[in-house]
C-alpha cells in the first residue's frame, strides 16, 4: 500500500495530504474509496451498517427525537399511574412500572450504551495493539516479559473481577470502562504479537530497517498500515464485548443507577417482577443489546474481509 | 527430548503462574479498602469488639506474617474461614462449586458437539443459502449476553408457557428431604435444571460453530476430499472423514471455554437463582467475606490456567509440526 505513495518527499504523509490539491489522489483516501465500494458491495453489511447507523443517530439525537422526557410518569384520566400500559399509539412500546414511556427511555438509553462500548473498544485496542506490536516487534525479554503479563491476565476472570473491584472501590461508568478495558486486551495482544512476528520478516520492513529507519518509522509506517483490518476487528469485538460485559454488571446492579443504559432498564424489568408480563420492557432493552452488538461484530467481519481482498489484491 | 523439556517447562511455568496469582490475590485482597471488620463497624460494634474480631482473624498482625501463615495453611489444605457462615472456606464453597459444574460441564460439551455439527453442515454446503445466511443465528445468540438468553427462556417457558419452573435449584421440600449428592437423583433437580442448562447450551454453541465451519471450508478443499468423491465414497462416510479432520480447532479449544465458562455461568446462575459459585460470590462480596472470595478467584483462576495449559500440551500432540516456543 505504501508502495503507491512513491514520491518520497518527506512530506508524503498524513501532513502532505493536508495540501488542498493532493488529498484526492492521497493513497490513504483513494484505499478508503475503494475499501468502501467493496464493503457495501455485499448486502448483509449493508443492513447491518443501516443497524448501526439506527443505533448511532438514537445515541446523538436521542433525547431530542423521544416523543417524551425518560422520567416522564404517566397518569390515568381517572388519577393513577398508567402503570405496565401495553404498547399503543401513545406509547409505542407501552410503558414501565413506573409509568414511564419506554420507548422515550430505550432512545435515551442508547448513548450511555454504545459510549461505553465506543470508549472500551478504544481501550482495549489501545492496549492491546501495544502490548501485542511491542511483543511481537521488539522480541526476546521485552516478548517474554509481555506475554507473560497476558498469561497472568488471562488468569483473571473477567466478570467476578469487576464485581469485586465494583463492589470494594464503589462503582462508576470510567471506572467500569476502565476495569473491562484492562482486562479485555488479552484477547487481542497474542493475535498481534504473532501478526508481527510475520509482518516484521517481510522484505519491505527488513529494507526499510536496513536502510536505517528508527523502529517508530517502521511501526507506524509499515507493521500498523498492515494491521489494520485486524484493529478494526478487534475494535468492533471490543466495542461488542464491552456493551455486553457493562450490560452485564448493569444487570447485577454494579453500575452508575443515574445513567439509564439498556443494561439498567433490563435489570429494572427484571427486579420489578413483572418481567413476563410486560414482555415490551424487559424484551426491548435485551434484544436493542443483541442488535446493536451484532451489527458491531458483523461490520468489523466485514471490514476483515475487505482488508484482505485488498491486500491480496497488491 | 526438547517435547519432553517443552512440558516441563509448561509445567512448571504453569505451577509458578498460579503461585503467582494466589500471592496477587492475597495482597490485592489486603490493600482493598474495607474488609469484613470494617463493615461490623458500621453496623454499630464498638471499637473494642472490631478490634477483638481482627485479633481472632489475625488481621493485625503484619502482612508478610499473614502472608506466611496463609502460604502454610494452604499448602495444608485449609483456606480459612468463611466469616459470613462462620464455617470452614471449603465447606462453603465446595457444594456451590459442584452445583455450578453440574450446569457449566455438560452444558459446554453439549453445545461443542451441536455447534460443532451444525459448523459442520453449514461448512460442507457450498454456496447453499445455509452457508450464506446459516451464520446469523449463531451470531445473534454469541452476541446476545447470556442472562438475557436466561430471560428469555425464563419469559417464554416459565411464564407463558408454564413448562419449567422460574428459579432455584429444587423445591424446598426437596431441598428439606435430601442432603448432599443425594439431590442430584431427584427428578425435582433436573426438572429445575432443564433451563438453565438449555442456558449455558445455546450460549455456548456459537464459538464451536463458527470454528468448526471455518475448518470444514478449509479440510473439504483438501486433496483427500476430493480423492474420497471421486471414489464415489457416500455422502455420509465422507462427512464423518470430513468431521474427523476438521474437529482439530474445536477439540483444542474446548478445556479453554470451558475454563472461562465458569465465571460466565455467574449472571446465569443469578437470572435462575441457582445456588453455585456465581450466587456465593455475589453474597461474599456484599458480605466483604474475603477468604471466600480470595479462594474462589483462585480456583477460577487455577482453572483457567490449567484450561490453557492443557490446550498448548493438546497442539503439540495433535500437531507435532507446531513449533515450539525458544526453539
């Protein structure tokens, strides 16, 4: 792919693109055209980048396109509370125990949702993409004190962790985006490791080291470009598991209780008893989870796939 | 020689992992804010009687002492004493242990050998519309979090359906009338345990799927297989040469699911309100019972080591061309 940019200025990179004339013919964006015509080009990714997009627009605009406030209670023409109403023209999605509408309440839930997905994919990218190049690239002691550290990871288990550090250091969503981010990486970090381990034996990287190229030239310039589909998969998984892993400690209670995510409006449904007979609150928010992670993990196959056709295409 | 030396070393760094973890978790669970004598304090002892109580535990004394004294006590078999049920650590979190492995194990063997069966079909239809859209079944249930497939199951057979009942391992007159592994022979249990199960079953099945699809695309491309048709093979004996070479993936990583398995059971354990270690470790923690909450991590965590010990030991005696790390 670098191979296209040969003009070898030094200011072929992201910076040169910056110059109005060039942006267009810039490989980054030329790869980005072509990538995209690919990744639409098979239908099923197109309804889950439509899902996605749903999810998106009801995280950004949410609380403005909720036909009512979240905490709105709703009150009978006779004086009570329009407790468990089933879902109507009113009230699309019928309402709580509480009387609220929750329809309103499954748009509003949406951006804490995917924020933490969003943030904890980042995170668990982040760290993994270090650990995982440092490893793979640097090899001998830095390789073995890394991989270790994954082993040790790997030893911790996930959930009853962050119930106990939940439970001990009080909860709050940075710090539950956090603990699932520091833990997650171990998943990633050997699948990069052993992706360098490859990449870094490539003729393009041994001339680039050879000709005197500092490590940080050949990281970012010639073993990340390489990487990424795979960082993009990995950020959708991460994305996926952290709404899944939050909505799970949501569920038991371990969560901020003032930010109404879908792991909390399930875990209310749940708690309140009336779980089975209104289907249309407990329901909802489980499968607006499901949904909304799947069209996360399928984008990011796909991206996969397309990142391979293209390499397999130079 | 260099196998032999590679187990050893496996071995031994294996050993050394767990050792490493349990001493993380003693010192971790040390310098937690809060521990069991603190939470009687808030519940209105005086100071005298939160100091007689760390006396009796020992927690006053300095750390590397009762670092030392646990290493002892451990390497005797004795974790310590549960200080919510007052009763030795063992005796606590065995039996919650063996209700959680009576779910977790056959359910995660039951749905390898289903998920995998159906990898198998979807993998060895080409261009059929079940390799195409057969896929998104199983992604919806590897993407749905397993409690909510507890609901659900809960929603549509407990209570509409009124098929299974909604919780708890038995009825109490069956928990009043047996003790120990006798409960397990009631079919009060497995009628409690029917969903559940069907829990862990449905969750589980996606990894195996996914693997064993993904392998069967590959093997079914390979010379033998094409050789088998022209031999005019059935299409059943070369399903089952098919399955046997494909299975290699799904075969090694099942110890490693099945490791993590047991603190994925904990939100199941808690949608069902199944007495096993997910519950335990819920009360612990509100409790602040640290020794059981310390053994419990350690057991996962031993397990979960062991789980990936046994899969790198797996890789190499099923594919001896594995290289060897340091080699």
């Amino acid at each position: 792919m670098q191979i296209n940019d040969s003009s070898g200025s030094t200011d072929s990179g992201l910076l040169g693109a910056l110059r109005p004339g060039r942006l267009r013919d810039h490989y980054l964006f030329r790869n980005l055209r072509s990538s995209l015509r690919l990744y639409l080009s098979d239908r099923l990714t197109v309804v889950f980048l439509a899902g996605f997009v749903l999810v998106l627009l009801a995280a950004v605009f949410g609380p403005m396109i909720a036909p009512y406030p979240p905490d709105k209670v709703f009150i009978t023409s006779s004086g009570e509370i329009l407790k468990l109403a089933h879902p109507s023209g009113e009230h699309l999605l019928g309402t709580t125990a509480r009387g609220q509408d929750v329809f309103s309440r499954l748009l509003i839930g949406a951006r804490p949702t995917l924020f933490t997905g969003l943030l904890g994919g980042f995170l668990v990218v982040l760290i993994g993409v270090t650990i995982g190049v440092s490893a793979g690239y640097y090899g001998g002691r830095v390789d073995d004190v890394l991989m270790r550290l994954t082993d040790f990871v790997f030893g911790i288990p996930l959930i009853p962790t962050a119930i106990v550090l939940a439970a001990y250091f009080g909860v709050g969503t940075w710090s539950t985006i956090l603990v699932i981010g520091c833990l997650l990486w171990r998943n990633n970090a050997r699948v990069f490791r052993s992706q360098v381990l490859q990449i870094r034996e490539r003729e393009h990287v041994r001339a680039a080291q050879m000709l005197g190229a500092s490590d940080r030239y050949v990281i970012t310039r010639h073993i990340l470009p390489n990487l990424g589909g795979m960082i993009v998969l990995f950020f959708a998984l991460g994305t996926g598991l952290t709404i899944i892993i939050s909505a799970s400690l949501s569920f038991l209670g371990f969560a901020d209780l003032s930010l109404p995510s879908w792991g909390l409006m399930l875990r209310n449904a749940y708690n309140s008893g009336y779980m089975a007979s209104a289907w249309w609150w407990s329901l909802t928010s489980g499968f607006a989870i499901s949904l909304t992670v799947l069209c996360i993990f399928m984008l990011g196959r796909g991206y996969e796939r397309v990142h391979e056709t293209n390499v397999s295409e130079f | 020689m260099s196998q032999l030396y590679y187990y050893a070393r496996r071995t031994v760094v294996s050993i050394l992992l767990i050792f490493a973890i349990a001493t993380f978790l003693f010192f971790a669970f040390r310098f937690m804010p809060g521990d069991y004598a603190t939470l009687l304090l808030q519940q209105g002892a005086s100071p005298e009687q939160v100091a007689k109580v760390r006396q009796m535990w020992g927690l006053d004394q300095p750390l590397y002492v009762q670092y030392f004294k646990w290493l002892s006590n451990m390497a005797q078999g004795n974790a310590g004493m549960s200080r919510q049920f007052n009763e030795p650590v063992l005796e606590v979190v065995l039996p919650a242990l063996r209700n959680s492995l009576i779910v977790a194990l056959p359910g995660v063997l039951v749905a390898f050998v289903l998920g995998s069966l159906y990898g198998a079909l979807m993998g060895s239809r080409p261009n059929s519309l079940l390799e195409k859209y057969g896929i998104i079944p199983p992604n919806i249930v590897g993407t749905t979090p397993d409690f909510f497939i507890g609901i659900l199951l809960l929603t549509v057979f407990s209570a509409w359906l009124g098929w299974f009942p909604s919780g708890s391992i038995a009825s109490v007159d069956t928990l009043t009338s047996t003790s120990g592994w006798g409960i397990y022979l009631t079919s009060d249990f497995w009628y409690h345990y029917t969903l559940p199960f069907l829990t862990v079953v449905i969750k589980y099945m996606y990894y195996p799927t996914l693997v064993m699809r993904g392998s069967v695309v590959e093997v079914r491309n390979q010379e033998f297989a094409t050789y088998q048709r022209l031999l005019g093979l059935g299409k059943w004996r070369r399903f089952r040469h098919i399955m046997k070479h494909a299975s290699l993936p799904v075969v090694t990583v099942l110890p490693a699911v099945t490791a993590t398995s047991i603190s994925g059971l904990v939100l199941i354990e808690i949608v069902f309100n199944w007495p096993g270690i997910g519950q335990l470790l819920l009360t612990s923690v509100f409790a602040r019972d640290t020794p059981v909450i310390q053994f419990m991590f350690l057991l996962i965590a031993a397990w979960i080591v062991i789980g990936n010990f046994i899969v790198d030991i797996a890789y190499t005696i099923i594919d001896p061309r594995i290289t060897i790390e340091g080699e």
